[in-house]
C-alpha cells in the first residue's frame, strides 16, 4: 500500500502494528515518519524517528528530529563509545547468556569426567565464572526504557513535587532514559543528572 502511495491505508495498518501488536520494523518506522511529516503531524514524525534512532543510532536521524522540531540543542541523543557497546550486548542477550550456560554445562560435565583429578577447589572456579557470567547477561544486558518529551513545553524538574525547582522549560523533541516511575512523575536521565519530568510530558518509545 505504501508503495502504491495509499499512504493513509498504510499509515492506519502500521500504527495498529505498532500500537496494538507492538511489531515494527526499522523501514517501517521511517515510512511512518515520512507519513507524519506529510501531513504535518511534526510531534508523531518526530516520535517515530526516535524510535527508529534507538534501534539504528544515526546522527542524520538526530539532524531531521532538529529540522521538525526547529531545536539545534535536543538533549538525549548523545552515544558514547560505551552506550553504543552495551547496546551492541544487549541486542545479543539471549545469544550470550545460552553460550556462558552452554559453557556452565561443559564445565559441569568435565568436571564429573575428571571428578578425581579435580579435587581441588580451583577446578570449580571456571564454573563458577561462568555462572556469574550468565547471571549477568541474562539479568543486566537490558536496554533502560527512553522516552521522547511530547509535552510542550515540558518543565524539567529536581524533584518529583510542584514544589521542586525547574531545571529546565522545554519543548518536544528531546529523548530521555526513563529511570524509574513515582506516581505522576518519571524520574529520568537529564544531561549528567537525574530530574523528574510528568508522565503525561513523556512518550515511551
């Protein structure tokens, strides 16, 4: 349908794939946004090209979210060298954490082997690395959930009260790490800081 540019037909089933079934492709993200865009629909067009950003970081998809949102300085979309890495990881999960168990269950098996040879406590240590190391990777190797300020403005806060002080006063555009939630407010990466942004500010991406 996209291709034959029915693109409302199209748009209609990719929000319920998106919204209902929560199945989407980076492609189709992209499509999304080119559709959001047309219409003008600036605040959805720039949803969605942040949720293509955390699938596949891409410094041009930082250049058009700045061009819809006319902001030279959105806040969220830094990478260091690291984030990029654990993202790397975390992507591959599964995949780590079944080759540390696979190795826990060689480790095991070896052990029973050559039960009489190994009778001195640094026989156990590569089983016991090798536990920990799945414990980790099935448990830490998890992407934080992020969020794209929609509200606007948005008020940036130190803490989770009207009575707290502003940050900040934004608008829509800028990608934050949501760290926790306190009842109307999530608690959020802001810059090298924690700050607390309202719910109803913040889309989850």
């Amino acid at each position: 349908m996209f291709i034959s540019k029915n693109y409302q037909e199209a748009m209609e089933i990719y929000e319920s794939m998106l919204l209902e079934a929560e199945s989407y492709s980076p492609a189709m993200l992209l499509k999304m946004a080119f559709v959001a865009e047309g219409r003008g629909d600036y605040a959805n067009a720039s949803f969605y090209l942040a949720k293509y950003y955390d699938i596949n970081p891409n410094p041009r998809v930082i250049s058009k979210i700045k061009s819809l949102t006319d902001q030279s300085n959105l806040i969220g979309y830094e990478l260091s060298d690291w984030d990029r890495f654990f993202k790397f990881a975390s992507d591959l999960q599964q995949e780590i954490t079944a080759v540390f168990s696979l190795f826990v269950l060689i480790s095991i098996i070896l052990l029973l082997i050559f039960k009489e040879k190994a009778n001195q406590p640094k026989y156990y240590i590569p089983v016991l690395l090798f536990i920990f190391l799945a414990f980790m990777s099935n448990n830490f190797l998890q992407e934080s959930s992020t969020g794209i300020v929609t509200g606007s403005p948005t008020i940036v806060m130190d803490k989770p009260t009207a009575g707290g002080k502003m940050i900040q006063n934004v608008d829509p555009g800028h990608r934050v790490i949501i760290k926790s939630s306190k009842d109307i407010w999530y608690e959020v990466k802001w810059g090298n800081k924690n700050a607390f942004i309202k719910k109803a500010s913040i889309t989850k991406l």
